[in-house]
C-alpha cells in the first residue's frame, strides 16, 4: 500500500494535470471538423478526459482506503 505523502501527491498531480488539460489554449488544439461516432472532436476530447479523471480519482481514493481519508481530514482540522 502507498504511503500517504504519495497518494497526495498523485492526487494534486491528477488535479492539476487534468485541469491543465482542460484549458482553453490545448482544448482549442482538438477543435476541428473531425467526428467521432457522430461527435465533434473537442466535445469528444472534453468527456473523454473528464472520464479519465475520473477513473483517476476512483483509483487513488481506492488505494487510500476509508481509515487513510478519515486519518487525513481529522490531520487537517
């Protein structure tokens, strides 16, 4: 099992990889007159990396388990 500090780490990665992903300048870059399975290519791209980001978190929130998350919001407060 991952250490905490790691699983962090992949979590602000993944929020901030996805975030820049979803900017306007490289969103831009998929706007074009492609189709894909009678969708436009950005709106493709868009829901395409929404689901990976969310096959992302499933994954980490996963291997941090329930006692690691409680543990974490408790170190917070």
């Amino acid at each position: 099992m991952p250490s905490g500090s790691k699983l962090r780490g992949g979590m602000l990665l993944l929020t901030v990889l996805g975030a820049l992903l979803m900017m306007p300048p490289l969103a831009y870059v998929f706007d074009q007159d492609l189709v894909h399975f009678g969708v436009p290519q950005v709106v493709f791209y868009l829901f395409a990396l929404w689901l990976v980001l969310i096959v992302g978190t499933a994954v980490l929130a996963h291997k941090a388990g329930p006692d690691d998350i409680a543990a974490s919001g408790e170190a917070d407060r």
